[in-house]
C-alpha cells in the first residue's frame, strides 16, 4: 500500500541555506509577514550573509513574485500568503474532541489530465487525508476545518467508521514510526547545534516537517509520539527569532498590522 506521508529524509541531508530561503523562513513566521531591510541585514548576517548578497536576492525575489517592497519593507507576496497560512497552521493545528468517526472523500471527476490529478492529490495531501485506493481518502474527524468548498465539485463527503480497527488502519494509513523518527533526529540536531545556521537549518526543516504531521487524535499515535515536542521547541526557536527582533514569540507570530 502506498503510504501518504512523505517523511523528511535523513536530516544529514538537510537542504542548505541560501539568502531567499533564510529571507522566506524568516518572513513565513513574522505576522505581518513583513521586515524592513535593516531587520533583514541584522538577521542574517550570523549566517554568513552580507548586506550585498541580501540585497541582490531580494531584488530577484521581488522580480520572482516572491515579494513586494514598499520603501524599505520587505513583505511577502499574496501567492505566498497561502504557504505561510499552511505553515501555521501545521505550528498550531486546530482539533477537536474525537468520537470515532472518519472524514471520507470518493473522487468523482473524471477526465482529469495528470497535472490536474497531481494538484489534486497534492490539495488533499495537505488536508492531512490519506489515500485509502486510488480516488478514496479519509482521516479520523479530530481536525477543526471545514473542507474546502471547492472540492466538492470534484467529489462526495461522507462520514464514515470503517469496521478495521482504527489504530491499525492508521498504521496503514501513514508511516508513523518513519515520522517519528525523523522528528526525534530533527530535535537532536537542533539541540545539538552550536551555529545559528545550523540551527536555523535544522528548525526550517522541522517546519517542512510539521506539514507532514497526519494530527491523529492521540489514542491512534504510538506511544511517546514528539508531534507536540516538535512544536514547542520550534515555537521556543521561534520566540529567540522574536527576541532577535525586540518583540516576544507572540508578537513575532501574531502582531497585528
């Protein structure tokens, strides 16, 4: 069975700093997402990146799209705004109590090209809902979200209790132990680092990560499951970014325009 979380791979491999990336990862966790240019040299010059290096990628950035600059602000673009919404709420999921029952989507659309097929698989992916066959996909209801309204064009929505024992069907579902232990290698490495941009590297991929998290409610997790030790070591990195900045990791994170 194909199983629908891609893990992180080995965090040896972790994908290396680049100004755009460092640019983004700091501007994905600011509210509004948006620094001026004097905040952006002070922060990442302890990752070796000088104020030209800095300034000649923000200028591609802003050919890209990537941003939009007013005056001396740096602020992302709408198309990013979706990927920052994505990212926040992987930070802090929104559940509910769970009472057994199970989200099932049956694709109905026919006639798709492949493009539109990997969209779609992708949209549903980040819903957190795994793929049971080709065209039905489900999750246990714990997650507090609507679905899009969208998706019902191209499907039907039931609510659903599989008669397979949902710890086991979970199990199926996502490779929860391949998670966990990219999580726990993750929090070892950031705990490790001695460098700013190690760390940064470190905690940029536990966010990618975090997207990946399926969210099940905790009687269908393993046992020491670190989802929620992952997020809160993130959210203490991420309260330092705060610091870096003269604000708290509240403000940093939800500061209002």
């Amino acid at each position: 069975m194909r199983m629908n979380v891609s893990a992180e791979p080995d965090p040896a491999g972790l994908r290396p700093l680049s100004a755009r990336s460092v640019v983004l990862s700091l501007l994905l966790g600011a509210h509004p997402p948006e620094l001026p240019v004097k905040d952006l040299v002070r922060l990442v010059e302890p990752f070796g990146i000088g104020g030209s290096t800095l300034r000649a990628a923000l200028s591609r950035m802003v050919a890209a799209g990537d941003l939009r600059r007013t005056d001396a602000v740096y602020r992302l673009s709408d198309r990013l705004l979706a990927r920052q919404c994505r990212q926040d709420e992987a930070v802090h999921p929104r559940t509910r109590a769970w009472d057994g029952d199970w989200e099932m989507l049956v694709i109905t659309a026919t006639g798709r090209g492949p493009a539109e097929r990997a969209e779609l698989r992708t949209r549903l992916t980040a819903l957190r809902l795994a793929e049971l066959r080709e065209g039905v996909w489900l999750r246990p209801a714990n997650l507090d979200r609507p679905l899009p309204a969208g998706l019902h064009q191209v499907a039907l929505t039931y609510t659903a209790r599989p008669d397979e024992p949902p710890r086991a069907l979970a199990a199926r579902l996502w490779p929860l132990a391949d998670w966990a232990a990219t999580a726990r290698s993750l929090l070892a490495r950031a705990t490790r680092a001695d460098h700013p941009a190690d760390r940064f590297t470190a905690y940029a991929a536990a966010v990618r990560h975090l997207l990946t998290d399926p969210v099940l409610p905790s009687e269908l997790l393993p046992a020491d499951w670190p989802g929620e030790t992952l997020r809160t070591a993130y959210a203490g990195y991420r309260q330092e970014l705060g610091a870096a900045l003269g604000v708290g990791e509240e403000e940093y994170s939800n500061r209002a325009e």
